[in-house]
C-alpha cells in the first residue's frame, strides 16, 4: 500500500547550510546531527521508511522530526524545555563544554576530566557531569577496534559466512586455529576464597611454569572439538595435527577447513600435504577478523571457565586441565548459532565506516 503524500519541504539556503553544518561535525551531540540529516534526506523527496532505513532509525523518529522542523524550522530540532527549575546554565555554555570535549584536550592530559572541565569553563563539578551525562560523554572510557584491511574482504566474508549459513552435503566444515603461549602460572601465595560481602581474591603477582600451545578443530554443526597441545607452535606441529583431523573424519566426507592466513598454515609442508588430500578444502578468513572464526569463541570459553582463574604448577597440570576441559565439551556438544549474514555483516561495516569518516573525506 501506498504511503501518504507527505508535505513537501523546502529548505532555504541558509537553512540548508547550517542543517549541513550540525550534520557534517561527527563530534558534536549526535542526537542533533542525527535529526539534521533526517532533514535533508527528508528534503529530497524521500518517505519515512526510506529514511529510516538510509539512516539506521525508527521510521517514527523520521516522522517526528520531520514533523517538528516543519512546524518551527531550525528551532524545531532543539530539546524542548522540561518542568522543574528554571536552568542556569544556557545553551551556548553547555555548547562551549561539549565542544571542548569532543575537540580539543587539556595540556596536562590526554583527556578532560570532569574537575578540570570544571576549571576551565568556570562551571561546578557537578554541572559538567550533568552534561556529559545528558549528552552520553565518557572521557575517561576508551575502547579498542579493528579493520580489516585485506583486499579480499568482502569476498572472504561471503566464502567463509557462506559455508556457516548453508553448509555442504557430505562434508564437515571445521573451524581451526591455535591458541599459542597459553602459561601455566601458580600464584605467589594462595588464593583466598570467596566469603558473603567479599569476593575470591588472588595475589597480584605469579610464579612460571612454562607455556603450551592448544591446536583446535571446531565442528561448526555439531559442536564437537578436536584439540591437542602441543609444546610449540610451528609448522611442524601444525603438519601433525591435520593428520589428527585426518583420522577423526570419517573418509567419505569432504573436509571445508576454515582458518586465518598465519605464517604457521602457509609452509610448504603443509601446502604439500594439502595438495595429496583432494577431499581438503580450505577457506582463508579475512586479516585482522579472527571474529569470524568460530572456534575463537571456543577459546574464549575456555579461557574463561578454566585457564583465567586456573593454578598450574607444571606444564603437564595445564594440558592435563585443558585436555579434560575438551572432553567435557564433547560429552554435550552444543554448536554456535550464526545468525548475521554476509550481506548484514558489510553493511554493518559499511556503517561504522561512513560514521567515522569525517565529513571532507566522505564527501570525495
């Protein structure tokens, strides 16, 4: 069913300029560049499940918006006033705050807190949390990313997310990887246990025990894990665990091997030995996306339930523990449900991309 016609909206030039000006600063409050740049995609025609959609919110929000500039313009995008007290602090102050948070830095620091935001804007300590709270600032939080920068990307992620979305007939699709150097370490002194109103705690400090290197094979239907330590981690042993898989796979199924382009899985020994088995597939992961490979996630567990808070005074105690770990695994296998399709896992890139790409670069 048709949408109904929309009123159209007419932008002057001013008003475009300064709409393209709050949706251009990727530093300032998002919230207003957002309702900016629902504005100018409405300006051009669109309807509100298109924008919606360019945009990545709610066709409601497009609505909204789109409904308030018609009414009042600029003035229109603004936060109303709420009940309460009347405000101390006007808007062109707060701006100044949020402005000097997102673009500049103290020069004793590499970054405002909120005592000496307080001491430069001449504001209480108090007010200033108040807005970096309003606004959802967080200075003193840093969190970490990655891009993959392979040239094979998109190509990769379709193979590899491919065979986990619609698996084969007569194969197994096995996930593979290393966890190397993982540490056996022993505590300086004992821990002390967990009691009510205090957690388990644990010396800071740690004596060496040496390392091993786990070697792992995740059945992606089924759940099951095919692994053995090793005491190094070279080609070699690498080599010697495919001749693991080999014996564990029954010899009427295809084998499609997922695994990252690591020096370790490139020798000629290990080329060799794939190029005599033609039954091998192998499906290389993106650089820098060891996300998706899903037997990391079986690291992960791993390292969670037993090698984080584990006491291991020997290398033999730490294979031990890992090897009883997997058997456990494998008594009640569950596997990992993918959901996320190739094509939702690249426009989700392409949307992190495009909102930290500043505006000069993108518009090239």
């Amino acid at each position: 069913m048709a949408e109904r016609r929309q009123a159209e909206i007419g932008l002057m030039e001013a008003e475009r300029a300064e709409l393209r000006g709050l949706a251009a600063r990727r530093n300032t409050a998002q919230a207003l560049a957002l309702r900016a740049r629902i504005v100018l995609a409405s300006a051009t025609g669109a309807q509100h499940k298109q924008v919606a959609a360019e945009l990545g919110c709610d066709p409601q929000t497009v609505r909204k918006w789109r409904g308030r500039f018609l009414e009042r313009r600029l003035d229109g995008l603004r936060d109303e006033p709420r009940s309460g007290a009347p405000r101390t602090v006007g808007d062109e102050r707060v701006e100044a705050v949020l402005v000097r948070t997102l673009e500049s830095a103290p020069s004793d620091a590499t970054h405002w807190s909120s005592r000496g935001m307080a001491r430069a804007s001449g504001l209480s300590v108090s007010t200033v949390q108040r807005i970096w709270r309003a606004f959802g600032l967080q200075p003193h939080r840093l969190e970490t990313f990655k891009l993959s920068t392979d040239p094979d990307f998109v190509a990769k992620v379709r193979d590899v997310v491919g065979l986990y979305m619609a698996p084969p007939d007569r194969a197994l699709v096995l996930c593979v990887d290393e966890k190397s150097q993982i540490q056996a370490l022993d505590r300086s002194q004992p821990m002390l246990p967990m009691r009510p109103g205090q957690p388990a705690r644990r010396s800071h400090d740690y004596q060496r025990h040496g390392t091993t290197s786990l070697f792992a094979a995740l059945d992606v239907a089924t759940g099951r894990v095919i692994g053995k330590c090793y005491p190094r981690h070279r080609a070699a042993e690498f080599r010697r665990f495919l001749d693991e898989i080999e014996a564990a796979v029954p010899a009427g199924l295809d084998v499609h091997l997922v695994m990252d382009n690591y020096a370790t899985h490139k020798t000629r020994v290990v080329r060799d030995w794939l190029a005599k088995r033609p039954r091998w597939h192998v499906h290389l992961t993106p650089t820098s996306a060891s996300w998706i490979n899903q037997v990391e996630r079986f690291f992960a567990l791993l390292t969670d339930k037993r090698i984080r808070r584990g006491v291991h005074r020997s290398v033999a105690s730490l294979n031990a523990d890992i090897a009883a770990f997997i058997e456990r695994h494998n008594a009640d296998p569950k596997p990992f449900r993918w959901t996320k399709s190739a094509d939702h896992i690249l426009a989700s890139v392409e949307r992190f991309c495009l909102r930290n790409t500043p505006a000069d670069a993108a518009s090239q």
